[in-house]
C-alpha cells in the first residue's frame, strides 16, 4: 500500500496558522501592538487604509533587533519571551507562542525596519508570502516599524470574507480600545487613510477614559477598588443611569492583557441586578492583578480566554467590589460596607480554616419606595397625518425567484390584500376603540377583534417614511433652540462620518466640528426636541446591533434603527383620534402585517375563538 501521509510544507503550515492567529486586519494590528509593548516601547504609531487591508504599518520606541532576530523572528514558534514549558506558568509578556509573524508573513506583503539601541545602523527585511526577498542596512531610528500590505492577498477566499472598509475600521480602533485602556502609559496615535482619528497622551486610566469615550464619561463614572492577597482590582465602573443596549464599553484587563471572561462579567451584572433595565449593560474597564502562577493564559490562540485557579473565590471578590463601589458613591440603597463584608484587611483563607459569618448593619427604617423614578412619558409625533408616500412605495423585485413561485407570490400577496381591506374597512365602521394597558389598540371589525401592538404599528408606519426618504421624498427637519455640541468616541465618530449624507437626508441637520465632535442644529419632525444626545446614541447603537445580527443595507439599516427610535413606547396614552390614525396608515403600508424587525403589527380573535373560550 503506498504511502499517503506526508509531511505539510512550511508555506502551508504557516497558512493554516495564519487562520487560527489572524482572522481579519484587526487581529494583525492586535499583535504587531503586543510585540511593540514587551519591547517596551512606550510611543506607538498605527497607520491604516482601507480599513487595514491595504496597509497595516505600526512604528514604535521599542528596543529594536538585531539582524539576525530580524530574520528569525518570521520563523514559526521563533520567541524571546520563553525558554521552558515551566515558563508557561509565569508569563508577563503579552506575546510568547511565537507564531504572530511567521502566521503574517505568511499571507501578506511585509517590510520590517527595525534597529537595536546598542547598534549604529539598523536593518530592513522584505518577505512576501514567506519568502524572504532582501534583507540590508539602513539608516532608521531606534525602535521597529513593521508594514503589512495587501493582507490576504494569496489566499482570495479569505480576502473575500473581509467586511466593507468601515465594519474592518470600526474592529480595528476597537482593538487599540482594548490595548490602550490596559497601557495607559503609552502614548498611542491613530491614522486611517492619512487622517488622524486618535491621539492618546499618556496618563491615568481615567484620562484615557476620557479621550476614548469623550469628557461626558467625567461624570457617568465612578472608581472601583479592590486589594487581597488574592488579586488586585482597581478601574472605574459607569453609573446604572447611564447604561446602554450595546455591550462594546466593557472591558477586563488580567496583569494588562485584554481578556474575555464570561463568568467574571456575570460577576459584574449580579452587582448591578436591578439596577439597571432589563437588556442593557453598565460600562466599566476593570483591571485585575493575579499571580502568573494562578493563571493559565495558554488556552486560546488569541490570548484573550483565561482560567483562574481560584475563580469561585474571584467572582465574589468582584462582585463585592462593584457593590461596595456603588454604595459608597450613593448609587444604591447606603449599606455598611465598612464591616467584615470588606476584604480590604482580609487574607484569602486557607481550605480547611474555620470560616466566620460576615455582618451587615442595615437602616431599618429604610424605605425603597418612598423615591421611585417616575417614567418618562415619550412624546407622540405631531405631525402623523396620512401621507401619499405609502402607497407610492415599490418592494424591490426579486429576479432570481421561480416563476412557480413568484405566481404563488402574487396568489398570496393578493388574498393578503383582501384580508387587510376587509379589516381595515371593518375597522374603519367601527365607533369604538380601546387602549389596553397603554400598549394595545383594541377594535371590533365584522369577524371579531382586531389587536394592535402600538409600538410595532408605529414602527412599520416610520420605517416605510424613512425608506422613501432615500428615494427622494424629503424629511421635515426641526430646528433647535440652541446648537447642541456632542463629543463621541472614535469608533462612534467615524460611523457618523460614514453615514453623514443618508442621516442628512433623514432630516438631521448635523456638522463636523473639530475633533470627535459634532454639532446638531436640527432633528426629524417626528422626534422629540431637547433628546438629541440620546437619539444619536440609541441611533448608533441599534446600527450596529442590526449590523452584527444580518448584513443589511446600510439605508435600510438607519431607516430600522431610527424608526424603532422614533416610534411610540408601552406606557404612552393615545386619544381615539391618534389610535384610528395610526391604524389608517398601517393598512397604507405595503406591509403592514409586520414590523421592521418581523414581529407581527397586529393579530386578529375571531367570533368564534371567543365563544370557544366561553366553552371551555
């Protein structure tokens, strides 16, 4: 029987590893900027384009190499940070598998500069595809500056598989997020297509903080603080007001690595449980400090997955930790934390020593009631008339359909249409309308009843007026009493400059103004005035959950996020008049069976299923 097991070649090999290491342009900049901090720089600057696929070029301070580690560092499981399999167990470094360059190299265009302190000259490589193609001496600062061009440029399936220019930007400033809020300390700038979208100066981590989110995080956050023998946890945590659907503001950092922990953000929640409303999530950037010994790092090729040897005893450390930091600032009920619930003075026990119960002191003349937060009313749009605009609306044709299918379409879309003017004119003679617990409209029609969720309703009603916008219809804008200027983070920022012309359009009437920062002089008719901050924010941040969860276009994306913005909330009182209107314009949309997100709009309980009811 012949041989069939051979040997992969190197060139091979290092592809197969580049798709474990580097799965997008975010993951080469990821490790480029580890290398650049165990070389101990503490100045270090990234240049992109076209969201890193073009070019990916890191300079630093660092040490430098010399030539020979300038050649060796490209070889597979080429490292300085270990010698032994025991130095797995006390690693500080970020790096240490030594397969980050060698995986690059491998599925890109690189050119590496880089001189040692100690020499008088420095050396420059080029490698292609693995092969090395010339390596000399240069002239160069002291430091590395490392290009990566045309990534994936011999591997086309895995080029194709890279998102628009703006979805790649918006991973790779959210990857210098996560290195910078563990390196506070070194100076970072930012350059994508030759503009500079961040500049770090070095400072506290509150200071960076600031720079990365905007000065309104001033005060919408607070310092968390903890110290055990056991691990040590400082950083800041958001206020529960302040809380938001978006996940992306979280970040934990184990001896200055970014990590991802599941059981750890659990932690965190538990402290906030009913706190904060239900699908939404505090910021906060925790730092942790455990013995290299009592964590095993070596788990996942991207370094960002972690076990801890103690995580139960963790957990309740920083769970603790969170609480005691909300209570001491007056964000939940005042609790004694300076009795033994603390573990500031308190060493982490041994197995088999006795435990003490802890002990609380409590107000008991505390009443949780006697200051309730009264709900926020949202506003009704004054200007819902019916409009021509729905009627006018095309659905885009489809031309890959079966012709089989397209007639069974027409068949269905037909006896739909049927069904909804039979409803609609049922509902139409009919006096009386009801409003159920300020979050269904209820009608009699000829079969039965007719039960609208208002919120879906509404939904479908703005989502099919902000579609026609981009078709040419204008949006009435509303013009502020006063220029409201808003500072955003880079990410958010650069999303915004993206979709500038279409938020136009939607009537916003918006402009740059310097950097991170816009100013709003307008907002649709149909929103409330004075929430600018919050609309923009709920805006941004319904884009990229859509985003994530299905690639839609990105028109129709804004004209789904702002619409469930926009539209009417549970709790709203509605007058009989502004129910019927709301039902005429429903029945005006080319699909108003279902809202933008596909729950249904309305439901209908005929005669006969309410007598059965009686029957049972």
């Amino acid at each position: 029987m012949p041989e069939i097991i051979h040997l992969l070649s190197e060139k091979v090999a290092n592809q197969i590893a580049a798709g474990e290491v580097v799965q997008r342009p975010s993951s080469a900049l990821k490790e480029l900027l580890e290398n650049s901090l165990d070389a101990g720089a503490d100045e270090i600057q990234i240049l992109c384009r076209e969201g890193g696929k073009s070019l990916i070029q890191v300079n630093d301070n660092g040490m430098g190499m010399s030539p020979s580690d300038a050649i060796l560092c490209f070889s597979r499981h080429a490292t300085s940070k270990i010698l032994h399999s025991e130095d797995l167990f006390h690693i500080q470094t970020m790096g240490f598998r030594g397969e980050a360059l060698a995986s690059i190299a491998a599925v890109s265009q690189v050119k590496l500069k880089t001189r040692h302190h100690e020499d008088d000259l420095g050396t420059e490589v080029r490698i292609e595809g693995s092969r090395v193609l010339e390596q000399q001496e240069i002239s160069c600062p002291v430091g590395t500056s490392m290009e990566i061009r045309n990534l994936f440029y011999n591997v086309p399936a895995r080029r194709n598989f890279l998102k628009s220019d703006m979805q790649e930007l918006s991973h790779l400033i959210a990857e210098l997020e996560r290195i910078s809020l563990s390196y506070p300390l070194v100076f970072f700038s930012f350059f994508h297509n030759g503009k500079e979208l961040m500049h770090l100066p070095k400072g506290s981590l509150v200071q960076r903080i600031l720079h990365l989110f905007g000065n309104s995080y001033s005060e919408k956050i607070v310092p968390v603080q903890e110290l055990t023998d056991l691990v040590e946890i400082s950083g800041y945590i958001g206020k529960p007001e302040f809380s938001k659907k978006s996940r992306r503001e979280q970040f934990f950092h184990l001896n200055g690595r970014f990590i991802r922990d599941p059981y750890l953000h659990h932690a965190v929640m538990n402290a906030y449980q009913e706190w904060i409303p239900a699908g939404t999530s505090p910021f906060y950037s925790i730092h942790l400090k455990v013995s290299p010994e009592k964590v095993d790092i070596n788990v996942h090729p991207s370094k960002t997955e972690i076990k801890f040897q103690d995580e139960k005893m963790i957990y309740t450390i920083l769970q603790t930790a969170v609480k005691r930091s909300l209570g001491k600032f007056h964000l939940t009920p005042q609790i004694d934390f300076e009795g033994e619930t603390g573990f500031g003075e308190m060493s982490v026990l041994a197995r088999n020593m006795p435990v003490q119960a802890p002990v609380s002191h409590f107000n008991p003349d505390y009443n949780p009631f006697e200051s309730s937060q009264s709900e926020k009313p949202s506003s009704f749009p004054q200007n819902l008339e019916p409009s021509p605009l729905f009627t006018e609306y095309k659905a885009p044709e489809n031309k890959f359909q079966e012709e089989e299918t397209m007639n069974f379409r027409l068949f269905q879309e037909e006896e739909d249409a049927k069904l909804e003017e039979r409803i609609l004119n049922s509902a139409q003679d009919s006096q009386s309308l009801i409003q159920i617990q300020k979050e269904f409209m209820v009608t009699s029609i000829f079969s039965g009843l007719l039960i609208l969720d208002q919120q879906a309703t509404h939904e479908r009603i703005l989502f099919e007026r902000y579609l026609k916008v981009f078709s040419g219809k204008i949006q009435p804008s509303q013009q502020t009493l006063f220029p409201q200027t808003y500072a955003f983070s880079t990410q958010d920022f650069a999303l915004i400059q993206e979709l500038l012309p279409d938020i136009k359009m939607l009537g916003f009437d918006i402009r740059e103004f310097g950097k991170n920062t816009f100013i709003v002089e307008g907002i649709p008719s149909d929103l409330q005035i004075h929430e600018e901050r919050s609309i923009f924010e709920e805006l941004l941040s319904n884009f990229k959950e859509n985003m994530r969860l299905e690639p839609l276009h990105p028109r129709e994306n804004l004209a789904r996020s702002l619409s469930k913005r926009a539209s009417i909330k549970p709790g709203k009182h509605l007058t009989n008049e502004e129910m019927r209107l709301l039902i005429d314009e429903l029945f005006a949309c080319e699909s108003p069976m279902y809202s933008p997100e596909g729950k249904p709009t309305y439901i209908t309980l005929s005669l006969s299923e309410i007598k059965k009811k009686f029957k049972e």
